[in-house]
C-alpha cells in the first residue's frame, strides 16, 4: 500500500486533534448529570430526587460519574432500588464511563432541602 493509500484509511478520530475534540463533545456535564437524575422518583412521595434536594452530590472526573444521595429517612427501604435507578439514567448518557453512587446520611434530610416547585406540590 503506498503512503496515498495508507491516508485514505484515517477516520475522524485517527488524529489526535480530531480525538481531543470527540472527547470535549461528548463531555458530561453536572447539568446533564442533574437532568438524567429527574428520572429518578421517590415511589412515596411522587416526586424526582433533584426536586426533592434528596442529590447532595455529583462530581465528574473525566468521563466517571460520582453521585451522592440521602434518603427522606435512613429506615427507607428503596436505598438498593435508587441506585440501581441512578446508574441507569446517568449511564444512559453519552461519554459516561464509571458511575459510583455513594448514600449518606450526614448531614439529614429535611424539607428545607426541596425545590419551591417540590414544597407546593406537597403542601409545604
């Protein structure tokens, strides 16, 4: 194959330049992070974890995705359901690589912690 030839093969992504650019375009954001967490319900109360200020966290370090969450109590039995929920949205997003939830309890949930939209729906 003569050097023509051999250039003919390159495809976006071949080059350095081209897999840098890639790779800032498909970047996730914490806003992206926030949006694919609006899918995850509390079954009770009807409402998203964003909403609800039950999301204390979300750090992203390249493409891996951190999350840390709390629960309205920790006697709440859907701790391994909202897990399962967050590394299903958030791994539905382009450019996520690992996803790593972490629940706390420290500092606890109150409804100081909701949206005003969350506090009118529940009569807060």
């Amino acid at each position: 194959m003569s050097e023509a030839d051999s250039s003919a093969d390159l495809t976006v992504g071949d080059h350095p330049a081209d897999t840098a650019a890639a790779s800032s375009a498909s970047a996730v954001t914490v806003e992206d992070v926030l949006d694919a967490l609006s899918n995850v319900i509390d079954p009770e109360l009807g409402l998203d974890f964003v909403e609800l200020g039950l999301i204390y966290g979300v750090e992203i370090d390249g493409s891996d995705v951190g999350v840390t969450f709390t629960l309205t109590t920790p006697a709440c039995p859907i701790g391994p359901h909202v897990t399962e929920q967050i590394e299903e949205f958030v791994g539905e997003l382009p450019g996520v690589g690992e996803i790593k939830t972490e629940m706390v309890f420290t500092p606890p949930w109150s409804p100081d912690r909701m949206s005003e939209d969350a506090k009118f729906a529940l009569g807060f």
